[in-house]
C-alpha cells in the first residue's frame, strides 16, 4: 500500500472571507482511545470505535459558533500495513454520522517509523492542517488545534494555529507549550467559545 497522505480535493465556491476552524485530534479528542502502558494506541475495529460522551455536544457548539470542524489524524499503523484502510474510512463514516458537523476528515496514513524525509502531512508537520485551510478556506490566525499528544499541539504550533491540549497523564513528555491545558474536549470547547 502506497504509504504517503492524498490531500483533498480542491473545493469549489470556497467563500469570499476566510473562516474559522477547530481542527481535532480523532483518538484520545473525539474518541475513547486504548491505552497501554501509558500510551495511547486508536482502537482496532469499528466496534471498538466510541465516542466521548461529551464530544458531539461539543462539536455543535463549536459549529454553531461559526467554526469549520476538521478532523486531522496520524493513522500510521495503514501505512505500516498493520491496520486496514477499509476499518479506518469505515470509523471516519462512523464518526461523520455520529457528529455531522465535522466538515472534513484529513487523515496521514504515513507510517512514520524510519521515514526519510519524514511526510510534511504527518502530525507534527503542520501539512493537512495547511491543506485543509487551502482547500476549504480557513483563517489559520482565527483557528485551533486540539489534541491530546505532544505531536498535536507541535503540529498547530507549526502551522500558526493556538493550541488546546487534553492532559490524559501519558507517559510522553510534551514538547511545545501548549496554549491551554485541558482535561476534557468540554472544556477545550468551553475555552475556545469564550476566546471567540
């Protein structure tokens, strides 16, 4: 399988101003992730794939206050052939019926591990975040990041955005200053809204 990340396609009638986004992190931010030994991994099937029980009544009040949802993840584990592309876009339909206010899903299936040059797509290069704000027309000084790894809040630092991290006590050091440091995506939201 051809392991480097596809961008969108461009949009058409992309809106005269530029918008406001809160790009996601999907496991750990929207979904129950699996940890193991202190790390986090994204669940293995479908059926294993579960919402935070605050995460869609937080993505309508963050779209209902005119942010673009996009979710960016890292799914290394298809570029190392370890997991199906079919589960992985078969959990991104579930995820879009679950919250249908995410307005896009960009997703790096590089596998990271021993890549030279590493992907400029794969968190924490800020790639499908520029991306997305090109192809959807996003104001990248006006938008968020939100995660719960060291790799997403590099990543929104690397692309300009300000930062919200989600502290599950990993043990992995963070590496950038996160802006906010949070404990649920509720409260990331919370944040976020009164910054707007």
């Amino acid at each position: 399988m051809h392991a480097s990340c596809s961008p969108p396609s461009p949009a058409s009638g992309l809106p005269k101003s530029l918008r406001p986004a809160v790009f996601l992190d999907r496991d750990g931010t929207l979904n129950v992730q699996v940890v193991r030994n202190g790390k986090p991994y994204p669940p293995d099937t479908e059926a294993e794939f579960t919402l935070f029980p605050n995460a869609a009544e937080s993505c309508r009040q963050l779209a209902a206050a005119g942010y673009v949802l996009v979710v960016a993840t890292n799914q290394p584990d298809v570029g190392r052939g370890d997991q199906s592309l079919a589960v992985v876009e078969a959990m991104h339909a579930k995820l879009q019926r679950l919250i249908p206010e995410i307005a896009h899903i960009e997703a790096c299936y590089a596998p990271g591990k021993g890549e030279t040059p590493p992907d400029p797509r794969r968190k924490p290069g800020p790639g499908m975040l520029l991306d997305a704000a090109s192809n959807l027309g996003l104001d990248l000084t006006r938008s968020w990041m939100v995660g719960d790894r060291w790799r997403d809040v590099d990543c929104g630092a690397n692309a300009g955005v300000r930062t919200v991290f989600i502290d599950f006590g990993y043990e992995e050091p963070l590496r950038a200053k996160p802006d906010f440091t949070v404990k649920t995506l509720a409260e990331a939201a919370r944040i976020i809204l009164a910054q707007t």
